[in-house]
C-alpha cells in the first residue's frame, strides 16, 4: 500500500503496537530501512488467462466493418471464474485506434460493461479490452458477451471457431447469441478471446 493509504488506514486503526507503527513509518521513509516482522514484498496475484476460441484469423478488403453493430457470442464455463474483459481484433490497414463498448449480460441483464479506447498495430494480434473491475460467471449458466466497435472499418476476424475449448483446467462452451448483428457467430467474427482468472 502507499504510504498515505497506510498512515490514514492501518496507522490510525490501533491494530499496530507504536513500535510496530513506528517501523513501518520508517521502512517507507528512511534511507536505512529496519527489519519488519511483516513480509514487504509485493503479492503477486492472479494472473489472467486467455480462452482463445479460434483456430486462424483472416482479412478481407470486404469485411469485417462495424458501423456502430454489435458483435455477440454466448458462452458457458464449467467452474467458477471472473471475466476481467476480452481480447479483440484491430485493423487489417495498419494501426489504428478504437472505441469499444464491451458488455456481459445473463438473460438480458447487464453484469458489466465498459467504454474504452485500444490501439492495434496492423497484427492479426488480439489486443485487451479490460471490464472496470472483474464480473463473477457461475458454472453451467450461458452469458453474452458483447462489443460494439467504433473505428478503422476494416479488421481481421477469426475463423475455424471452436464450440468447446480447454483453457487450463477450466473448459468453456460457445454458442451463437441472437444479440450478434454484426456476423459473429461460434464459426467466425470478432471477440476472439475471453479474459479470466479462475
């Protein structure tokens, strides 16, 4: 935590003996830091995975354009994970930037939703739209994800889409959402990678 978050939350909480409280001040502070009792290295955390639902990706000087549609798959996983955002194509014309609306929703209701702006490099790489903060999907239960994309028309767009993926030991089901106007579909579209922790 930052030495503010410290002095106005734990300092002040009478958890800490004074010497306690004392040493801490000076570990953040001073050039000769003394020994803590606590451990003052960073945690790690969880590190997100990727669920990446197709085999290859292509371009056409036809295809994919956006135009304010929605790009929409369902999806279902069999444990317990938090969707931290999706990974999404850019531009087949070089780099470019856009604007992303992502949403989550079970039956019609939005769990998560976010308005953000990402930059492609002209790859066929996909590049990290992330959700405010982490939305929690149940097992066994079908959610929508969906982007409506705002930018270079033209992008690259999966193909060879897979109904069931294994993604470490989690495994995740896709099926076509009626939400999709855009022509996404399991088969092919846009949000080729759900981002998660489990």
């Amino acid at each position: 935590m930052a030495l503010d978050d410290f002095a106005n939350g734990a300092a002040q909480s009478g958890i800490l003996t004074l010497n306690e409280t004392n040493d801490i001040f000076l570990w953040y502070t001073a050039a000769k830091k003394p020994e803590l009792q606590f451990v003052s290295s960073a945690r790690k955390g969880l590190v997100p995975q990727r669920c990446h639902r197709f085999q290859s990706c292509a371009y056409r000087s036809n295809q994919w354009r956006y135009r304010g549609r929605c790009d929409s798959i369902q999806f279902a996983v069999d444990k317990r994970v938090f969707i931290a955002g999706f990974g999404l194509y850019g531009s087949s014309c070089g780099s470019a930037e856009y604007s992303a609306k992502i949403e989550l929703k079970r039956q019609g209701v939005t769990l998560g939703q976010n308005l953000s702006k990402y930059f492609s490099d002209g790859s066929s790489n996909t590049f990290p739209v992330w959700f405010e903060y982490p939305v929690q999907i149940e097992p066994d239960t079908f959610y929508t994800a969906s982007v409506i994309l705002d930018g270079n028309e033209l992008s690259y767009f999966g193909q060879e889409g897979m109904t069931e993926v294994q993604c470490g030991k989690v495994t995740v089901q896709f099926q076509c959402s009626s939400d999709s106007t855009n022509g996404t579909g399991v088969q092919g579209g846009q949000i080729p990678e759900l981002i998660f922790y489990a």
